[in-house]
C-alpha cells in the first residue's frame, strides 16, 4: 500500500493540472508478470544488456539474440495490462493534455487503451528491416516465420530484427522530442516503475521539475530520482495508480 497518505499538493496537482506527463518503466508491467530488467528476478539478471540488446550483439550471434526476444514474446503473449495500466488509460481519457511516455516494449500501455503514447524504446511486437532504408513490419508474435526460422527475413531477403531502440541506438526521430515536450510542458509529472538509470529517458524528469512542474515518483523501492522528486510514493503502481485516479477524478 502507500506508505503514508498522499501529500495535499499532489491532490490539489491531480485535480487541477492541466498538463499531466507520464514516464514508466518495466515496473508498472512488473504485476502483470513481466520480469523487470534489474530486479532480483530480472532479466538482465541472467543475461548482460551487452550480449542481448545492442547492434553488435545482433551482428555477432543474431539467432542468439532473436532466440531471447522470441522467448520474451512468448511470456509477453500469454499477460495482460494490470490495474496500474487501466488506471492510466482512464486518466488520459478524462484529462486533455495527459502524455504517456513509455520505455516499455510490452505494448501493455496500448493494449489498455492509452493512445495518446510515446513507445521511447519501440515495440517488441514489431519487426523492422535491417537493409537500408528499412522496410518496418507489423507482425504480431505467431505470425509468419515465428519459430520457423533462427533469422527471419524480409521479403527484400535482409535479415529481420525487432523493432526496438538498442543501447548504443539513437531513439526513432520525433520521439525524444516529442518526450521531451511534453515533460516541458507538464504541470505534474508521474515517474512510474522504472529504475531511473536508462538515458536519456532518465533525464526526462529533469526535464519536467526544471519547468516547475511536480514531479512524483511511484516506486516500491528507492531510485537515483527519489532524492529529486517532490513526493515519492512508496508502492506497487497496480495499487498506487488507481488510487491517485480515484483521488483526481472520485473514482474509476
Ligand atoms: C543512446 C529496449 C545515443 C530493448 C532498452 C553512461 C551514462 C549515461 C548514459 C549512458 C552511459 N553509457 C551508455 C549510456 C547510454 C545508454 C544508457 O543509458 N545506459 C545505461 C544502462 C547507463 N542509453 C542508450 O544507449 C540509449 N541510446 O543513448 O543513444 C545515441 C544517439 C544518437 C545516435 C546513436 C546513439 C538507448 C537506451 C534504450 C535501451 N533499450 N530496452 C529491449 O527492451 O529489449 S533499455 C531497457 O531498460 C528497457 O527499455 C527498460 O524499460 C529500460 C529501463 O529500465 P526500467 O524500465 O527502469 O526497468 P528496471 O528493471 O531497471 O526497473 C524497474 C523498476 O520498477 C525498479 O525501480 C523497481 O523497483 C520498480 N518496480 C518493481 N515492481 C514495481 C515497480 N514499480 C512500480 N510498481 C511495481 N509493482
């Protein structure tokens, strides 16, 4: 649960900002049994980020590398968006000006019906072409070659990969910058479930509290960002998120 109640200045935010930008992280897919990158059951945990997720890791061995995204798939497949994702999507439909900036890949967000969306780290549901320029896929897990083959292809011939930023990868353009505004403009800033270590994601609630903005972090446990936030909300985000719903708005 919350530890301790929720400060006054943030009800009275929820209640009257007009601009309210949201950043997440694995953390609030956590309760839908996603393993987390860095907790203790997460995925790093069994394998380094330099093996899996950068461009040279795929050039080096890219059936080992697509044979961890397949089997993140698989467990992605079988989830389902959780309270805390609801609870989100239901904010953004009642609040104009309400911005969700994910570095999740899960498509969990979009699932629960938020769209107005910025998948920072991409999709892992989509696949892109690595010849140049590339030919992008929307191809759901199960479809085509899925399991068929170590590397899938394009229809062009180049090897296929997923569609997602890796370290070392610059983001999609537009998606920084449209992050990047909208932490700008925000009056409250929501910082949900993320370790606050990845960049430049990490940066984006600078961003919000150099503006002026309030910026809460939702959080079990303590992040580099709890020092800077202005309130910190110790909890799940399953549980936290519709209670500062219920708060802003009476209830679901
Ligand atoms: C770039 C997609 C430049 C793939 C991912 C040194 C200093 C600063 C920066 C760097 C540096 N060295 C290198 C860099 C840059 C690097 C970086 O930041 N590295 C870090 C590790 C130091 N960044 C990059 O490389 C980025 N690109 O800088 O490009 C550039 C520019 C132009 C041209 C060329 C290059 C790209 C970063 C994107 C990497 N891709 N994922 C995939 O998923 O397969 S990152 C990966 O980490 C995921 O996207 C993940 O979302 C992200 C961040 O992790 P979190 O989401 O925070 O997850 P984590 O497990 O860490 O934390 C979960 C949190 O939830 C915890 O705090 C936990 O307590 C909490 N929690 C648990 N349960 C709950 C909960 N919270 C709420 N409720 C619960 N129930």
């Amino acid at each position: 649960m919350i530890v301790g109640n929720v400060p006054r200045p943030l009800v009275d935010a929820l209640r009257t900002a007009g601009r309210i930008a949201v950043l997440t992280g694995a953390g609030i897919s956590a309760e839908s049994g996603v393993p987390t990158f860095r907790g203790p059951e997460g995925l790093w945990r069994r394998y380094r980020p330099e093996d899996l997720a950068t461009p040279l890791a795929f050039a080096r061995d890219p059936a080992l590398v697509w044979e961890w995204y397949r089997w993140r798939r698989q467990r992605m497949a079988a989830v389902s968006p959780n309270p805390g994702h609801f609870a989100l999507a239901r904010m953004e439909a009642r609040r104009p000006g309400f911005v969700l900036v994910t570095q999740n890949v899960d498509g969990l967000h979009a699932a629960a019906g938020s769209r107005n969306l910025v998948e920072l780290h991409g999709n892992i549901w989509r696949d892109r072409c690595t010849s140049r320029p590339p030919h992008r896929f929307d191809r759901q897990f199960g479809e085509g070659t899925e399991g068929a083959m170590e590397i899938p292809r394009c229809h062009c011939g180049a090897p296929l990969r997923p569609d997602v930023v890796w370290f070392g990868e610059g983001l999609a353009p537009g998606d920084l910058e449209a992050a990047i505004e909208a932490f700008r403009e925000a009056d409250l800033a929501l910082v949900v479930g993320t370790s606050s270590v990845v960049y430049p994601a990490a940066a984006l609630p600078g961003v919000a509290k150099s503006a002026g903005a309030l910026v809460v972090e939702i959080n079990p446990d303590e992040t580099p960002l709890s020092g800077e936030a202005d309130v910190v909300l110790r909890g799940p985000s399953g549980v936290v998120l519709p209670e500062l719903e219920r708060l802003a708005f009476g209830g679901a």
